[in-house]
C-alpha cells in the first residue's frame, strides 16, 4: 500500500473541512427562508377544548400569512405534558412548535417528576390571547348560583362530579382551588382533555366543569350548560347576564386561563422573533379580534421575554396554591 504524501493529506483535510463546514451551514434554517417546508404545532390536549379552538385559528391564520402550513397535532395526556416533552426534544430548527395552556406552569406543582426543565427547555413565543373561567353545571343539576352549588356540595359531600381536561390541568387546579377556598368535596374526573369532558358533560354523564370561557360558552348559549360564575374581575360582553364570583358571593376565587406558543430552547431568536411578529399580525385581524370578543377572549401578544417572566410567576405561584391546598406532587 502506498503512503500518502503530506501535501495530498493537507489537501484532502481542507476539502473535509469545507465540506462540513458547508453543510452545517446549509443545514441551519435561514430566518430570511423561514419556513421552507410545514410546521408542526404540538398540543397536549384532545380536540374540542379551548387550546385545540385557539390553536386552529391561529395556525389557519399564520398558513395564509406565511404561505406555508402550520398543522396542529395532539398528543393528549398527562396534563398536556407529553406534548410539552415531544417539544422539549424536538430538534430548534423552527418547524415543531408548542401550543400551550395555563396549565404548562401548573405542571411543575403537580408532577413530582417532568421529563423537562419547563424554563430551559423550551423557549416563548409569545402570549397569545387570555380568558376567564365559567363554572358550568348540567341543567338537571339543581343549582343556578354559586351558592346554591356551595350548599348542595356541603350537603351532600362527595356526590357531585367534576370533568377537567386530566389531573395537573387548568381545569383540575381551578377545581381543586376552588374546592380549598370553598371548604367543599367534590369528586375530581379527569378526562383526555376540555373536549372530552364537554362531551360527558352534555349528556349529563358529570355534574359540573371549570372551563375556559372560549370553549365553554357556545353550550351555555345553546342552553346545554347552565353557568353559574365566571372568574373575571368584570362580566363578559359575550355573556352579560353571567355574574362574577365576586358578585355571587365568593370575591376571594379568581382563575384566569392563557393560550401561547413555545419553541425547543435553542431555537435561533431570528426564528422566535420572525413568529411573534406573524403572531401579531394575525392578533390584529379583525375577523380574529370579532372571534375572541365572541366568545370571551382577549388579545394579548406579548413579547417572548414578558411572556417567560409570566411564566416563572405562574410557577411559583401555583406551587404556592398547591402547597396550601394540601396537595401533594404525584
């Protein structure tokens, strides 16, 4: 076999180099060509809920504005945490994405164990849109006010039931928070998401649910659902004969819920920005302002530093609020 001279070696080493070099720079998405090719958008709840309603809109909105598709996926389960840990792993190239719910910052009080860091492993987008909570009953429930509901579940402990969208959900902990503020027992049943539960809910198969005004509110206005509450300081333009659990008699329970987008950590911040700044466009369309006032949202937007500083808030806070409801991480 013959050596190879050091000058071929030299030179067949820089043509490696390059090569590579090349490659990973081809390989490395482009924030001007952004995206080349459809994006995918993890949720960690079933279809129907309000995540899944917020989701489709704005996915739909940022395929047209873009011109290239933006598919939302389930992957239901576990509070919406499998979703969570599917981005957390995904390669930071832009094209998985996170659609996330209030719940992503409950997740940390109510599991012992994540498969991710929730403030390093991924990375905001944006805040999209904010909305109150509606309590809502069966109509063969026998209850029409806050209290009424109060008295029943004193009276008879343990023999209501509350649908949620799964155990570390933000449906589970408005129950459970109110359930600690109340000094009531109802029976928690956790379902694969909001949509699920509604289903159940409808046919009278619970009693009652927690659930985002978005999602929960086109029952009440068909008369499937009876609503009791909402969780707001004030009450909604879209369901004005609705009190607020101040007015009806409870002013220390407040909930609010969220929708945003989030990103592997390590995605490059020209990505992260170049969607925001799409994010805020569709936010401004009025079609999409006209859906949310309907059904009792609100715009947000916020920059990806607010909305993580929102976040670790939330952590904490929610960990607090566990903690004094005597409940335990599983």
């Amino acid at each position: 076999m013959k050596y190879l001279s050091p000058r071929f070696v030299l030179i067949l080493s820089s043509v490696l180099i390059w090569t590579t070099s090349a490659y990973a720079q081809s390989s490395a998405p482009a924030a001007g060509s952004y995206p080349v090719k459809p994006v995918r958008v993890l949720l960690g709840f079933a279809p129907g809920g309000a995540t899944d309603i917020l989701a489709r809109m704005l996915t739909q909105k940022l395929t047209e504005n873009v011109g290239r598709s933006f598919v939302v996926e389930h992957h239901a389960g576990a509070g919406g945490t499998l979703a969570y840990a599917l981005v957390a792993k995904a390669v930071p190239d832009g094209y998985v994405l996170g659609g996330v719910s209030s719940g992503y910052s409950i997740s940390p009080a109510v599991f012992a164990k994540l498969s991710y860091d929730p403030v390093k492993d991924l990375i905001p987008i944006s805040l999209v849109s904010q909305s109150p909570y509606l309590v809502v009953v069966h109509p063969s429930v026998p209850v029409h006010t806050v209290k009424a509901l109060i008295a029943l579940a004193k009276a008879k402990p343990g023999m209501l039931n509350a649908a949620s969208a799964g155990v570390g959900s933000t449906p589970h902990l408005a129950l459970e928070y109110f359930k600690s503020v109340v000094g009531v027992n109802i029976t928690h049943v956790p379902y694969k998401g909001t949509g699920q539960g509604l289903i159940d809910l409808t046919a009278g198969h619970v009693h009652m649910l927690f659930g985002n005004v978005v999602s929960v509110s086109p029952h009440v206005k068909a008369g499937r659902l009876r609503a009791l509450a909402i969780t707001a300081p004030k009450r909604a333009s879209s369901l004005p004969q609705i009190p607020t659990f101040a007015e009806a008699g409870v002013p220390e329970y407040s909930m609010t819920t969220w929708f945003g987008m989030m990103a592997p950590g390590g995605t490059p911040p020209a990505i992260i920005n170049m969607l925001h700044a799409e994010i805020v466009k569709v936010l401004k369309m009025r079609e999409v302002l006209e859906r949310l006032e309907n059904d009792g949202g609100e715009p947000v937007g916020s920059a990806p530093d607010v909305f993580m500083k929102q976040i670790v808030a939330e952590i904490e806070r929610w960990r607090k609020i566990t903690r004094d409801a005597g409940m335990k991480p599983e």
